[in-house]
C-alpha cells in the first residue's frame, strides 16, 4: 500500500491564494479525503517523488480543467512537487468536491475555481480565472479551456507550449480543430493510452456509473432491463457491471463491428427506438449529441429512468422532454421527474450530467493513478519536446504507457516475463520459418 501524499504543508503556511471555492472550513475533511485517495495511487506517488527531486515543471504555469476529485487533487500535488505553478477549475459543474477544492488552497496554497453546482455562467467565469497570468500548459477534461483560449483569449496563445487531454469527447473536438488547420499548439490525447482507456473508461466508468445510479436512487438493478448506448470502453465497463448486478442489459450502438463485439459478449443488440419500449433503465456513454430523443422518450415506460455517463450533458435530448412534460419535479437528490401531457413519467438522474460524479464520487482512486500518471508524464514529455511538435494530436508516447504499466505491476506485486534473448531474435526476423 503506497504511503500518503508526501507534500502536506502546516495548515496556513501559505499566504492567501486567488481562488472561488464554497467554504474554506471544508478543508479538513478534503484533507482525509485526498490522503486517502492517495493510498491506492501508488504509480502517481512514485512520479510526484521523483518530480519532487528532479523539478521538471519549475518556473512553468499550468491550468487544470478537471473533475476536481480527490483524485483529481493528488495530481495537483505531483504537478506542484514538480515545480509547477498550478490553477484548477471544474470541468463539469456537479462533479466537484467541494471538500478537496477547500483542501486544495488550504494546504497546498493552490489556486482553485470550482463550486458544486455552479450555473453555466460561473462555470465559465472559473475558466477565465483559472487562465490569468497565462498558461504555460493546459489540462483539459474535454477540451474547454482549449476551446476559450482559441476563442475568447487568443492573446494568451502565443506563451502555450502544449497541453493534455483526459477524454474521448476532448479528443474528438480536439481533431477537428487540428484538422480545420485551428489548433494553436500540441496537445497529448491522453484518453488514448492504453493504460487510460482499458481500464479507466471501462473498469471506472463501469463501477462508478452503476454506483451513481444506485446512490441516485436505490433502486434493485437485479431483475431489470438496462439499455446501454454505445459500446466503446465506457459501454463494455458499464455493461458488464450492469450484468454482474443481475440486470438484463441492452446495447444501442451505430457502429456495425463494435455492435457485433457485444452481441458476441452475450448482450442483445438492437436500435433505440425498440430498446426504448422495454427498458427500465437508460444510460448513454457515445460522446454524441441527441443519442436519446423525443421519440424515444414517448416509446418508453412509465417510471424509465435516464441518465448519462458521458462528459457533456448533450446525450440525452432535455430540451425536447421539456416540450412533451407538462410538469417536473424534483422527488429526491439528483432526481428529477417529468410527468408527461398522457401523466406517463420519465425520470431524469443528475440533470442527463455525469451520473458518476453527480451522484457519487467517479471513479475509484487506484484506476485513477494510472490516468493521472499519464497526465503527469505526458506533461513533462510535452515540456522536453515542444519545440520538434506540430499543432496537432499526439497520442501517449509507447513507453510511457509501457512505464505506467510496470509501474502498476510492481506496485501490486505482479511479475511477467521477459524475452529470451533467442525469442527477441525470432520476433525481430523473417527467415527463421517453423
């Protein structure tokens, strides 16, 4: 078990720091919350120590876009061990701790811009505070601090050296962008990495959206039939815990090859607008607008309960449900129903937000060391390689994906094999035949 983060400051050793945060008196319990996050992040703590000797980052400004988790905070901690001048904003507005944002400027003196809950308008107001002074490297989960800085504060673009991304919808925006020849400086697609997608969307997005859903509404899943959108790794995760917990589980897809992989998993396959009739509960994990629309809502159940799993609250068509609802309500925490013009009612989990953040806490902290790892090790290549990059999407360098991997390895005490000298030899030619 990894020791707790190594960077812990006497309370108000720091001078005050610029920040927008709820309630600076939370920060105690934020503390227990990062220390304990910390214990399970042992690939994340081995690259803080040697960042803490080495100062790869010194000198250098980085703003964070991010769930701020307690997750999220100990790869705060390993950025300003390495020299790194830090400012964290929200990436969602119902994902933050306010705890750990508390914890965060208390005990590390970082500059931290995030509220539960915050409307839209202050969402954004937190990005362009979190931007001042001028970013050195951006963080993005979902690719809005990339999106104002190439928008609203294209004078700051010119200090960037390059930048992080942590999701599948990040990198999707973050393409198109380089492909319309706009994207201003490199980024890492950090979602990418096989250490991040493999085991980060699929095992955390699996467990925590099922526990989200369960928190949400203590609701029996055994029993039930549970209509998954989409099968990337976030859909694989997601329907197999959904399974495990006895549900009957429906996969939506639109992508033939990946639709045939489920069928071959075991699940039923089949288009919305017939899962639409029999589900009970609805979840979408595409990354696309509009997955679940009017129609779709008109076909389902009384009682259906929707969310989403998927960064941006565009998956599930609100605004049309608002049309068909003659009333909402909300009945209990991160419940909202809708009750219809025939008085069906259509239930809609964590305002169609991420249901694993809204609700619960994401993903579990020793999945997380292995995409904030490759947070911080993308960020330090990016540091050392800036100037031979183009603008444009990188993926993960191979061998920080393979060092992540042995690094996780050894901390749970796994050993493999290694290649036989002969072995290597045959793998490498062509003549040795059978």
């Amino acid at each position: 078990m990894a020791k707790s983060a190594s960077l812990k400051r006497p309370k108000n050793s720091f001078a005050p720091v610029h920040c927008d945060i709820k309630d600076p008196n939370l920060a105690e319990k934020g503390r227990g919350r990062i220390e304990w996050a910390g214990r399970t992040m042992p690939v994340l703590l081995q690259i803080q120590e040697r960042f803490l000797k080495q100062q790869p980052l010194k000198g250098l400004r980085v703003t964070a876009c991010l769930h701020v988790t307690a997750e999220t905070a100990n790869l705060m901690v390993a950025l300003k061990a390495g020299g790194a001048d830090v400012s964290l904003c929200a990436s969602n507005p119902l994902s933050t701790q306010d705890d750990v944002a508390a914890a965060l400027v208390a005990d590390y003196g970082m500059q931290v811009f995030a509220i539960k809950g915050e409307d839209n308008d202050t969402y954004y107001r937190h990005i362009d505070m979190a931007l001042e002074g001028g970013p050195h490297i951006t963080m993005d989960d979902g690719a809005d601090v990339v999106g104002v800085l190439h928008t609203k504060r294209k004078d700051l673009l010119k200090d960037v050296l390059g930048g992080t991304e942590e999701t599948t919808t990040g990198v999707i925006r973050l393409r198109a962008m380089a492909r319309e020849g706009v994207l201003g400086y490199p980024i890492v697609g950090v979602n990418e990495a096989k250490t991040k997608h493999m085991f980060d969307n699929r095992y955390g997005t699996g467990q925590s959206t099922i526990d989200g859903i369960i928190r949400a509404t203590n609701r029996l899943l055994a029993g039930s039939v549970f209509v998954v959108a989409g099968y990337g790794w976030c859909g694989r995760g997601l329907a197999m815990r959904a399974r495990g917990m006895g549900a009957d589980v429906v996969v939506t897809e639109i992508n033939p090859t990946t639709a045939l992989e489920a069928v071959m998993d075991g699940f039923r396959v089949m288009p919305m607008s017939e899962a639409a009739k029999i589900g009970d509960f609805f979840c979408t994990v595409t990354g696309n607008i509009d997955v679940i629309r009017a129609e779709h809502f008109e076909a389902m159940k009384d009682g259906a309960i929707v969310c989403n799993s998927g960064h941006f609250n565009v998956e599930l068509d609100l605004k049309a449900l608002g049309k068909l609802a003659k009333s909402r309500s909300f009945i209990r925490e991160f419940v909202e129903e809708y009750t219809l013009k025939g008085g069906k009612k259509i239930v809609v989990l964590g305002e169609g937000r991420l249901i694993n953040l809204a609700s619960a806490e994401g993903h579990p902290s020793s999945v997380m060391d292995m995409s904030f790892a490759n947070q911080a090790l993308c960020t330090e290549w990016m540091v050392k390689n800036h100037d031979s990059l183009e603008n444009k999407v990188y993926v993960v360098p191979e061998h920080i994906d393979q060092e992540i991997a042995r690094l996780k390895l050894k901390s749970l005490g796994v050993k493999i094999d290694t290649l036989t000298k002969a072995q290597a030899k045959y793998l490498a030619s062509w003549d040795e035949g059978t």
